[in-house]
C-alpha cells in the first residue's frame, strides 16, 4: 500500500520533496554548462592577448641578427639601410645609398632554425678579398630559406607564431624606413650640391675627433702638444661649407665603407701627414685595437717604400706610398763617370705595380717640386735617355703630371677603383723657409681676411687642366684656400721633444711650417675625402638604377 501510495503520489501533492530534488539538479546542470564554457573563453582570451603582447615587445631572431650587422655598409653585395648620424655638437648627418653592399659572395639571411646569428655575422667578417666593382652586383639579400623538410607539430606552431612576429617586426621595419626616406634624400641632396671647398673655420668644442696623445702611430714630428706646443684650441676648428654641413667623420663607419679593401696614399710628406690622421681616427673606433698593426715599415720619418695597417677585424689596409714627385727619382752618369740624380718624367714611381689594383687611391703631389733643385731645373729633368739643360719647373710639373695620369688611364680600372687627388698644401714661412730662418710659432690663430691668403698656386692650374683631360673619374680635393687659412696649424718650434746641439743653439732657426700638428688639419682633409665618398657611392647607385635591363 505504502508503495502504491508512493507510485501514485502525485507532483503536486505528496511528491513535492522528490520534484524539488530533481529541479534542483537541472538547474544546478544547466548553470554549470555555461559557467565552464565562459571560463574556458575568458582563458583563452586571456592567453592569446599575453601571448600577442610577448611577441610584439620580444625581438626575433632576424630582427636579432639584423641588428648585428654592421648598420653603415656601402660596398657592392650588402644591403645598408640605416642611416649616418652625427655626433653631438655635429649638424653634418648625412645618408647612406641604399643597395650598395661589401664585397662577398652570397650574403643571405640566416633561418631562424638554421645556423643563426653568430655565424652570419661570421661569415660577413671572415669573406676574403676579391676585386669587385663599386657600380655593379649590387642586389638585395635574399630573404628567402630553403629549408623544406619536414617539421614536427610543435616546430610548425613555432614557425607560425615566428611568421607572425616577422610581420609585426617587418610592418615597424617599414614605417621607420618610409620616415627615414625623405631625410635621406634631402641630407644626399645637399651634399651632392654643394661646394665642400668654399666655406669657414668654425668653433667646434666637440673637436678634435681623437684626443691628443691617444694615437701612439703618428710620426713625433706631428705630436705638437706631447712635444710642448701649450695652446689647444687650433685643435677645435672644423671646416663648414657655405651651403652644407659635412658630415663629422666616423670611424667605424668608415672601416665598413672600406671592409675587405685597400685604401691607399700616394705621394709626399704632407700627404703621409694625411695618411696618419686617417689611421689615427679609424685605430680610435675599433673595439680591440690590438687588430689594429703596422704591417711593414717603420715607426720614424716614414719615407720610403710602403707603409701599411691593417685593420684585421675589417680585413682592410690603409696604406702609404712614398712617391713625393709621382715620377721617378733617377741616377744618370756624367762624363767623368760621376753620378747625379734626375727626375724621369717620362716614368710613374717604382711602386706603383703594388698600388694600381688598390679599391681607393688617393694622390698628392706639390712640395718637393718647389725646392731648389727642381724649381732651377737645371741638368735636373730627364725624358728617356735626354737630360734637359735647363727645363722650367712648371713645365717639367705637367709632363710629370701627364705621364701620370696617362698611367692611370692605362692601369686603373674605374669600375673598381675611386681615384682622388688632394691639392696643394701651403705653406707658412714667415721670414725665410725650411730650416733657414723661416718662422711661424707665434701664429694661434687663423688667417681671417681672405685678402691675406695667397694666390692660387700655378701648379694647381696645370694640375686641373691634366685632370680634364683624362679618361678615369678623378675627384679633385681642393683643399688649398680652406688649407691657407690654417697659419695657426703647423708644428713649428713643436716638431720634435730632443733638439740636437746645433737646435738648441737656435731653435727658433728650425722650425716646421710646412706640415700639421695631430690632430689637426689633415683631420678636415679627411672628413672632405669621407663626404666626397659618399657622394659617389651614392651616384653609383643611382647609375645602377638606371641601366636597363639586360645591360
């Protein structure tokens, strides 16, 4: 009875106790179902904005490995794609062409899953020297792998969430170079506008590019202040063109220009003068300077043969040829069967089979042909087997010069080489010259008034007349009115720490007029050779985009 009176209890009478059990349990059910499905969401949502945020602020592999290549690359084979800027104090930023990459064969970038970072890096450091062309090979990096094996679950999410990264990273990559693109127009638009040799000497309290006595590879006779000198502040001068602001040299910079390549000096004292200043500025910027080191040649008066560094870690030289007349220096006998030197102008120096295949060259000529010897010109000046009795010395400077450039037209391969030519360098005597009498230790200060600065020398004149007339581009640094300024420059009394007996005698009888105190004017010589580089490269690269297809 009791369990028919259960059976056919009903819902709403003496059931209510089991209904409500069961409605309890349904409901409990049904709001879990959602709850469970709501969390889940929530994380899931969750994880995925943490993970997004992780990937947009974390750096990739590529962008890793992009960061340690060298930014400012100009040389055919890599591409550069930041720009130069300028120190403090400096206005002179200035761009780097686009597309013009170092000398090395198959520059690619690294898989994220391939060797990575280190040994593309490695690679761009260890590629041997080879010749190639400034203008031509001048392709992009492939961006592409060619890794097509198979991969696992987990290695196939790691590429896809890698591929987002990349697009991420790409997309900023973009917007900072569509920034950067009209800067880089106008700073190489200046540059190639305007007149580097018509300007000022201005203050520049971020000068000089290295300090005073940090360079142990310059010649005593240049270490003005470690030999006395007590003012400084020639030392601060920099030269401002009228119309740009050149752009402040960078030695690191610079060794990436030049990687895997010979930079090379040709011809006198002055422009060894040159040669030191440049060495002193790139020795300065690398991170170990002991893979910077003399490869030959000696620590004195460097003058005769070659002269070389290296810079290892950039597998460059930067190289000095004692050429001082760029024709050779000869012996002839006399009748009496005594010896004599002359000058052959109808033969380029003996060194130059040792430079002609050089990547940079840069020539000077002018001092020596002012001595007494050669401005005489008497039974001094020969051409084949004849000596001139008498030969003026501005004609004899342009068969010299003549056979000189005639040489290079010959040997110099201008697809491969940038040839330039530093100008005359004045001089400041005051009162006599060289050794005689000849002062210029009181000057500390600049020529202001261009009415005081001498007459463009004659030579300069022959000088630009052989150049139009050549075949190979040579690119004219003519430094010799913003030099002329610079009475205040020169070593003087300062030129060395021992005098010799007779010196210290008179010492102000001996004095250096001629050449510059480190660092010092050759400093600007070379920010003018660093502009002018860039200059060029970048037309290059122009010409590169507008040779047709299939040229």
């Amino acid at each position: 009875m009791t369990s028919d009176s259960v059976k056919h209890m009903s819902i709403h009478g003496g059931g209510t106790t089991v209904s409500a059990a069961s409605f309890e349990l349904k409901s409990f059910i049904t709001a879990v179902k959602p709850r469970k499905t709501s969390t889940f969401v929530y994380a899931f949502v969750i994880t995925f904005v943490v993970l997004t945020v992780f990937l947009v602020f974390t750096p990739s592999p590529i962008t890793t490995v992009s960061h340690s290549i060298p930014s400012f690359i100009l040389l055919p084979n890599a591409t550069a794609s930041n720009t130069v800027t300028s120190p403090s104090n400096s206005t002179g930023n200035t761009t780097l062409p686009e597309n013009l990459t170092p000398a090395t064969k198959n520059t690619t970038f690294a898989s994220p899953f391939g060797k990575g970072a280190n040994e593309l890096a490695r690679n761009n450091i260890s590629r041997s020297r080879t010749d190639h062309a400034w203008g031509n090979n001048m392709s992009s990096p492939d961006n592409k792998t060619n890794d097509t094996s198979p991969s696992s679950d987990k290695q196939r999410h790691a590429e896809a969430l890698m591929s987002k990264d990349l697009a991420v990273n790409s997309s900023v990559l973009k917007i900072r170079k569509q920034r950067r693109k009209p800067w880089k127009r106008r700073e190489i638009k200046s540059l190639k506008k305007c007149d580097f040799y018509e300007g000022e000497w201005v203050r520049d309290d971020s000068y000089p590019l290295y300090k005073p006595g940090s360079c142990n590879l310059i010649d005593e006779q240049f270490t003005c202040i470690s030999n006395g000198r007590p003012d400084v502040e020639f030392q601060k001068l920099k030269w401002k063109p009228k119309k740009c602001t050149l752009p402040r040299l960078s030695g690191s910079k610079l060794l990436e220009m030049i990687r895997g390549r010979r930079l090379v000096f040709v011809g006198d004292s002055l422009n060894r003068n040159m040669w030191e200043s440049l060495v002193c500025i790139l020795k300065g910027s690398v991170k170990d300077e002991s893979q910077v080191f003399e490869a030959h040649g000696r620590h004195q008066f460097r003058w005769e043969a070659e002269y070389s560094f290296v810079f290892k870690d950039y597998n460059c030289t930067v190289e000095f040829f004692a050429s001082p007349f760029l024709v050779q220096e000869w012996e002839v006998e006399d009748k009496n069967g005594t010896k004599k030197e002359t000058l052959r102008l109808d033969l380029v120096g003996k060194s130059s089979e040792q430079y002609k295949g050089a990547d940079i060259l840069v020539f000077n000529t002018g001092h020596w042909w002012t001595h007494d010897k050669t401005s005489k010109g008497e039974d001094y000046y020969q051409e084949g087997s004849n000596v001139y009795p008498k030969l003026d010395v501005d004609e004899a400077f342009r068969k010299a010069l003549t056979t000189w450039g005639q040489w290079v037209d010959k040997n110099v391969n201008p697809k491969k080489s940038l040839v330039f030519f530093r100008g005359y360098s004045p001089s400041h005597f005051s009162g006599g010259q060289w050794n005689a009498g000849g002062a210029c230790d009181d000057e500390t200060e600049p020529i202001k008034n261009e009415t005081y600065l001498t007459p463009y020398p004659s030579k300069m004149l022959i000088l630009e007349r052989v150049l139009k007339g050549m075949k190979t581009p040579v690119t004219y640094l003519n430094i010799t009115r913003l030099t002329d300024y610079r009475k205040d420059a020169h070593p003087s009394v300062y030129r060395k720490q021992k005098l010799s007996a007779e010196e210290s005698k008179a010492p102000l009888l001996y004095q250096d007029c001629s050449h510059w105190c480190l660092p010092g004017v050759p400093d600007s010589w070379n920010e003018i050779l660093y502009a002018e580089m860039l200059v060029k490269l970048h037309q290059l690269r122009g010409n590169r985009r507008r040779k047709p297809k299939g040229v």
